[in-house]
C-alpha cells in the first residue's frame, strides 16, 4: 500500500497545486476558521469518502451488464477504507468514466468552484478530495499505459487488490 499512496500522491498532488496556485492569484480568502468549524470539516470529508464509493457504484452500475446487482461495497478493516468495485468486466470507456467521475465531482469541480468563489474551505475540501482520489488515478494511469492487443478488452476489478485486470480474445 505504500507505493499506491505515494502515487496518489505523485497523481494528485500537481491538480491540487495548479488549483491552489489559481485560488492564491484570485486574492487571499476574508473568512476563517472556527473550531467548530474544523469538526463539521472532518465529519463532511468522512461523509465524502462514502460518497465517492457510491459515485464509483453508481456509474459503474449504469453500464455493467447486470446493472448494479454487478456492484459491491465494502470495507477494508485494515485500512479502515470502504471500496467499490464492480463484479463484471467492463470496456474500457465505461471503466475509465466510473473511476474517475468521483475525484471530478468531489474534487476537482468543488476546488475550481473555490478558485470562482474565493471560499477556503471548499477549496481545501476539494483538494482533500482530490488527494483521496489518488488511488483512482494510479489506476486510470495503469489503464491508459495497457495496450491491449484487440480492439474488445474488458476490464475488471482486481478481486483483492487496489488495481484492475485486463481481459482479452486472442
């Protein structure tokens, strides 16, 4: 796991510092933050991390062939993390929208909103975001590096680990 938390990282990190670069050039932000404030924080990122697995679940579950009965949740006790994954072999469009739309939606759309906006905690609720999307986007990196051989590859899940496996018709 450390390896995948420093690409999520090596990911993650550059689309944080281009938004928090375009957040600084907008002009400093007016508010601040209350303590209480740090609570409601902390409670809506742990909110957010549910929500980014029923976003993988959702678009996955629109195009796998048995529709969302295709979709488990669970959680690794381990790590103390929920996952998503989808039990049919996807292509790879389809693959690549359900893993990414989660880090668009709670990442980078609420951090550019911030960038409009002015609004520190949006941004940096965003950009939390974004980083815990890291793993998604180790994974659409291992996607877009596979070359398949034919033009009907599908994708799966890995079954027990973070990553997907490749099937092809030879």
């Amino acid at each position: 796991m450390g390896y995948a938390n420093m690409m999520a990282l090596v990911l993650g990190l550059p689309v944080v510092l281009v938004l928090g670069l375009a957040f600084l050039v907008r002009g400093p932000w007016p508010g601040h933050f209350a303590p209480q404030g740090l609570l409601v924080f902390l409670a809506l990122f742990l909110v957010l991390v549910v929500v980014h697995e029923l976003i993988h679940g959702l678009f996955w579950g629109l195009v796998a062939p048995d529709r969302f009965r295709a979709i488990e949740f669970g959680l690794m006790v381990q790590y103390l993390t929920p996952y998503c994954c989808c039990k049919q072999p996807l292509g790879r469009m389809p693959y690549a929208v359900g893993a990414l739309m989660p880090t668009l939606l709670l990442g980078v759309l609420p951090a550019a909103m911030a960038v409009v906006t002015g609004w520190l905690p949006l941004f940096l609720m965003g950009a939390l975001m974004i980083l815990a999307g890291g793993g998604d986007l180790c994974i659409l990196l291992e996607l877009w590096r596979y070359r398949p051989q034919t033009a009907d590859a599908v994708y799966l899940d890995h079954p027990y680990l973070c990553g997907l496996v490749a099937f092809e018709r030879l």
